[in-house]
C-alpha cells in the first residue's frame, strides 16, 4: 500500500477542490494523509478509508522565519509518517513542499506539484515574470511529475530546451456537472431586481472586482434595476479591508443599493441559478472552476481574456472574451449580451453545458490526476 501526502494552503482548498482526488486514492488502495492551515474538515464527505491529517501554518505572505518553521514541519511529518509521494497544491505550500523535498534527495519520495496555474502568470511585469518562470524551471528538476491545469503553461515551458518534458502532463480541470446542473437547482427566496449579473469567488484584488464594479456602473443606464450579485465573501481577516475598499467604492459610484453579497455559502449553484450574465473579471486565474460552473449550468459567460478562459472559451460561441482590465469593452460586452435575441442566447449557453460535459468533468479530471500519480509507483 502506497502512503501518499496531500499538501494544500488552506483546509477550504481541501474541502473544496482535494476531496474527489482523496477518496479516490483511498478506493484504489492507498493510503491518504493531507497536510494544510486550518482544522476544519468537511469529514462527511470523505468515503471510507482512513485519512491522516496533520495541521500547520502556511505563511500567506513573505516571510523567511515562518517559511522556515513549515519547512522544518513538514519535512518532520514526512520522515515521521513514511511517505512515500507527496502531492503539493497552491503556490506557497507547494513552493515549500518541493523545496523540503530537495533536502531529502535519498529519501525516494516521490514529488508531484498539482499547479492549478504556475507562479508566472498575465499579470507580471517583466522582471517578475522572468523570476517565476525561471524558478518554475528550476524546481522541476527536483520534481518527479508536474501535472498542469493550464496547458498554455505547459507549451510554454515545453519551449524551454532546459525542461524534461517527460515530467509534464496536463490534466485541465472538472467540475461536478451533475450538481452544477439546471436541474439540480434549489429555489431560493431571494428576490433580486431587473438583470442579474454576477461573479463567484473570493474577495480579493486580483479578482478584477473593482473594475466589474466600475462596469457595471456604465451598464447601469441600459437597465437601471440591474443587481450585481457577488457571490463569496473573505476567506481571511488579511482581505477585510479589500472588501471595504469595494464597498467604499460602490458607494462613490452611486450603486451600493444594487449590490447583493452572499458571503461565504456551500450552495454556490442555487445563488449561482439567479444570473442572467456571469462575468469573469480575473487578472490571473489557472483553469478557473467558477467559469466551468456557469457555463455547466447554462449562463453566458464573459470572461477577462487570459490563461485559463482562454481555453475554456471559445469566442462567440460557448462565451464572450474581452481584453483583461478594460472596464469600457467588459461594459460593452454586458450590454451586447443584454441586447442579444432569446434564440442567440439559448444557442450561446447549450454550446457552453456541452463544452464542460465534453472536456471538463469532475469525473475525468480525477481520473487523469489518478492515472499520472499511479504511473510512479
């Protein structure tokens, strides 16, 4: 029997996306442990099997004692508990986790980074840009297998003659398409006025929300009972004052009374149901799941044009791109959707529920992450 060591950011990225994966293991004969920041697991939905977890602190920002503390930590539960294959997720733990891995180079535990988008990214100026990659390339040679959500990454680091391909694969992303379906939906007594357009996820600034704000203001006047539904809340205390700075700015704008905030929910797809438009406002994103999602239960998505929807949208046809940051083309493209026939919209949003159920399911994207892992023993 296998042991392998799930290693994730926080017990939420556990929860929400590392489940499918955990139980799977299990169910073909291995043995599970999970490593994050934060003790609360959702243990309901882990089926059968035993899973170990060990908790400690992941440093959020630049920190040299607490990067060190986790380092000695985990390198500590490793040895301790015999792993023999560590998983890591998110850019600080698995930053962390392949670099304790290099200082145990006769241990023959195997190192497999899950980038769900590599550290360089859309939004870098040159100098960070060329950092991060160059540290990408650096850590793959101590890095058995790196399986990629983005395949635009793996091209990109395929063309560097320094990389040992063998070692990539490219396993997108999935979503469980059953739950995010039409007709699993649970009504909500909610009423929200006029067209509803909306967005998914954390409060944080790299989310594009500031703009989507800025946009919605000049959609406002093609429907001035319009809601802006965001749907997601502060992960951490660090992202109060991001939240306070959005408020603050809808209320410059004049538009705080046609904002709904759900906060933190578990039925993302019963709030998700009341969109009309699903805007995408991300500066950087790996394979984003709030897209898949949407398009996964019929909306119209617009979506920044960058890694990641890129991929997942074709232009025109299953969703609508606009260039990253341009408050007045992301405006625009509210009002073409506004204006645009039933019959258009319906051929729009069939394209996109086909689109996820032939490339991203929840089902597929486990298999493939099982089938590389399995591939090292």
């Amino acid at each position: 029997m296998s042991k392998i060591l799930i290693v994730c950011n926080y017990d939420f990225t556990f929860n929400k996306y590392m489940i499918p994966l955990a139980n799977k293991l299990m169910e073909r004969g291995y043995k599970v442990g999970v490593l994050c920041d934060g003790d609360q697991i959702d243990y309901e939905r882990v089926a059968g099997g035993v899973i170990d977890f060990h908790f400690i602190s992941i440093p959020k920002e630049i920190s040299f004692s607490g990067f060190f503390s986790a380092i000695r930590e985990m390198r500590g539960i490793i040895k301790e508990n015999h792993y023999e294959i560590v998983n890591s997720n998110n850019r600080n733990s698995s930053f962390i986790a392949r670099v304790v891995l290099m200082t145990m180079p006769f241990s023959n535990v195997k190192n497999v980074y899950t980038a769900r988008g590599m550290y360089f990214h859309d939004s870098q100026r040159l100098i960070p840009g060329l950092i991060t990659y160059w540290l990408e390339v650096f850590l793959l040679f101590f890095t058995d297998l790196l399986m990629s959500q983005s395949k635009e990454d793996v091209d990109r680091m395929i063309k560097n003659p320094l990389v040992n391909t063998s070692k990539l694969r490219v396993i997108h992303n999935g979503i469980n398409t059953d739950r995010f379906s039409v007709k699993r939906i649970k009504p909500l007594n909610i009423k929200l006025s006029g067209t509803v357009i909306c967005t998914v996820g954390r409060i944080a600034k790299e989310k594009g929300l500031m703009d989507l704000l800025e946009a919605f203001s000049k959609f406002l006047p093609h429907e001035p009972n319009a809601t802006l539904l965001l749907i997601g809340g502060v992960l951490h205390k660090e992202q109060d004052s991001v939240l306070s700075a959005i408020m603050q700015y809808a209320d410059q704008l004049n538009i705080k009374d046609n904002i709904y905030i759900t906060g933190l929910v578990e039925n993302v797809e019963d709030y998700l149901s009341l969109a009309d438009i699903y805007i995408h406002p991300s500066y950087r994103e790996g394979v984003p799941r709030s897209v898949l999602e949407a398009m996964s239960l019929e909306k119209i998505v617009i979506a920044s044009k960058i890694r990641g929807s890129n991929e997942i949208i074709d232009h025109g046809e299953s969703g609508i791109l606009y260039a990253k940051g341009d408050v007045k083309e992301l405006s625009e493209k509210m009002a073409e959707v506004f204006h645009m026939t039933h019959d258009q919209k319906t051929t729009m949003v069939k394209k996109a529920r086909e689109r996820v159920l032939d490339n991203y399911t929840e089902t597929s994207y486990v298999d493939r992450q099982f089938g590389f892992i399995d591939s090292l023993k």
